[in-house]
C-alpha cells in the first residue's frame, strides 16, 4: 500500500533509503520534462494527444501514410527543444549520482534533457529525437545534414526516406536498451519512477518487476497512476520540486 500523500516524512524516508541504497535506478517520462515546458502526451488540456492522434504521428504506418505530415510535427518539437533547457527536477537526479555507488536514469523520454543536466548513464528506451535514420534500411543519418524547416523528409543514400530515431507504437524497443533496463530492474534496491503515466509497455511494467525483485518502489508524481498502489513510497507533486528536496536532505 502507498503512502499517497506528499509529506515531509516520506521524502525523508526517500533520502534514508538512498543514503543506504547499492544500486539505484530511475524510470522517468514525459512528466519530468512538463517544467522545461515541454508539453507531455497524454494531459487532457495541453498534452501532445489531445491535438493529434497518436495512430497518425507515432507509427510506422502514419508515417507510411503522410510522412511530410510526421517529419514537420518532429521537426517544430525538436525545434522547440532548442528553446527549453533541464529544469530543477533533472539537475537533481543528475546530482543525485554523487551520493549512490550506482545509478541509471532510464528514460522514455526522447529529448536529451538528462544528458544536458549532467546525467552519465542514461538508457533512451524509446530513442532520441535528434537522431535519424532511413525508413527502409535504418541507414543512420548525419545529423549535421538535416536541417531544421524542411517540410518533405529528406532522403537517405538509398533512395528511403529519413524518420525520427524514435520508437513508434507497434515497434520494438532498442534490444540491448531494454534487456540493460530489464536487469537493473531485477537488480536494483531503490526503484524510482517519476513523471510517466505508467500505461506504455513495456517500459510501464519496469516498476513491477523491480517490485517482484525485491527493489523499494518510490514513484513522484502529482496524479496517482496505475503504478501508484504497488509503489511503496508515493511522493505526490511534481518532480521539479519533489527532486531538488531529496537532494537538500541528503547533502545535510
Ligand atoms: C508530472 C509532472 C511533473 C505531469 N512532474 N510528473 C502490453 C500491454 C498492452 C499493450 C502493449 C503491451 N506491450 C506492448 C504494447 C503495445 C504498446 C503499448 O504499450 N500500448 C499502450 C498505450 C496500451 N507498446 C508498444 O507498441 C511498444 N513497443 C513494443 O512493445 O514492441 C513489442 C510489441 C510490438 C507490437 C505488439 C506487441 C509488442 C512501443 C511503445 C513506443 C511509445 N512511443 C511514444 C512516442 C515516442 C516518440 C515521441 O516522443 O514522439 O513514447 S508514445 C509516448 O508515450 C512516448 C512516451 O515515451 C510514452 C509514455 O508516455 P509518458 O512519458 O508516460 O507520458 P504521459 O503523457 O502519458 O504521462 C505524463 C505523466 O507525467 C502523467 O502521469 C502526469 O501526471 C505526470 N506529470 N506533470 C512529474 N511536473
């Protein structure tokens, strides 16, 4: 059972858990990435999906159908990446590494934000937006040469076009990305999970494994998710502020 009440008692058993923990991994998503100002996909209001189907943007056979449609919709997101930077949320767990022996950041996220605040070991399960490679053979691409503005994919050496180095629905996640997060999952003492709304797999069953290895489940996150009830700890706020006072507790 969850404590789902975002007191000062439990961030404090938060920051003793650390202070003790071996190995510590971090599952994050869209939520932790909400106060750099980058939209998240499934709030009701400003999420990506309530504007666009995800059927249309994030398959292989959207793509297939309106590929000028999909290249212009991650090319004004990984334009708007170049405005934004890692809020507090993220400087934290970067920090965070200073005090566990081992630490893993896997993300769902696709934006960078971890690296650029300083994270070492990061997993992308679901890829990165400023990478490319070609539909048809998954020929990488030099990201020097794709250029922002273009309204058409440009096309690879071998006549396909280039798509976003992400993984869309019905694809399947970078293997060796997946079977590391998988293990540290089964391995680690300390799991937390912060900001996903915890219903895309198989990133969303992380939390259960670690739950079922023996790991301590800490989850942040203003709205319960289905995550919620297996977690142990529930630290409910946003993670721009939950994070920055765990990190207060463990340097004092
Ligand atoms: C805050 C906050 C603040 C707000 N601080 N928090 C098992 C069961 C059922 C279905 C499946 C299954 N296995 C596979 C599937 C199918 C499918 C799936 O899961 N579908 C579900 C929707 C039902 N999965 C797949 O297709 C995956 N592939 C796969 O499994 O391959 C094998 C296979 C293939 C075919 C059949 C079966 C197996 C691939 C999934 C790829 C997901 N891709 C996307 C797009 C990436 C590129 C892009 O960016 O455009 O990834 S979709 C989108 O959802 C994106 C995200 O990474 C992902 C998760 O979203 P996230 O991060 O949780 O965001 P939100 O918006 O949902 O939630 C935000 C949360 O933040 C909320 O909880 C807020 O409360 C919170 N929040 N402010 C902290 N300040």
């Amino acid at each position: 059972m969850s404590n789902s009440i975002n007191s000062h008692v439990f961030i404090e058993q938060t920051a003793e858990l650390l202070k003790s923990a071996k190995r510590v991994a971090i599952l994050t998503g869209a939520g932790v990435s909400k106060e750099s100002g980058i939209p998240t996909f499934r709030d009701a209001q400003t999420g990506l999906w309530a504007n666009y189907r995800p059927e249309d943007l994030a398959t292989p056979q959207g793509f297939l159908q309106n590929p000028d449609l999909v290249w212009q919709w991650y090319d004004s997101r990984r334009k708007k990446l170049l405005e934004v930077s890692p809020n507090a949320g993220h400087y934290a767990m970067a920090e965070l590494a200073q005090f566990v022996p081992e630490l893993t950041v896997i993300t769902q996220n696709v934006d960078g934000l971890h690296q650029q605040a300083g994270s070492k070991e990061v997993l992308e399960l679901h890829g990165s937006i400023t990478a490319f490679r070609c539909f048809a053979k998954g020929h990488p691409a030099n990201t020097d040469n794709i250029d922002f503005g273009l309204t058409s994919p440009p096309k690879c050496h071998c006549g396909s076009p280039y798509r976003p180095g992400v993984v869309w629905f019905g694809e399947s996640l970078p293997g060796d990305v997946l079977s590391k997060a998988q293990k540290l999952a089964q391995s680690a003492d300390v799991f937390i999970v912060a900001g996903t709304s915890g219903i895309v797999h198989p990133a969303a069953s992380l939390p259960f494994v670690a739950k079922e290895a023996g790991a301590t489940v800490i989850e942040i996150n203003p709205e319960p998710t289905p995550i919620t009830d297996t977690a142990d700890i529930f630290l409910q706020g946003p993670s721009g502020q939950i994070w920055p006072k765990i990190i207060g507790l463990l340097k004092s």
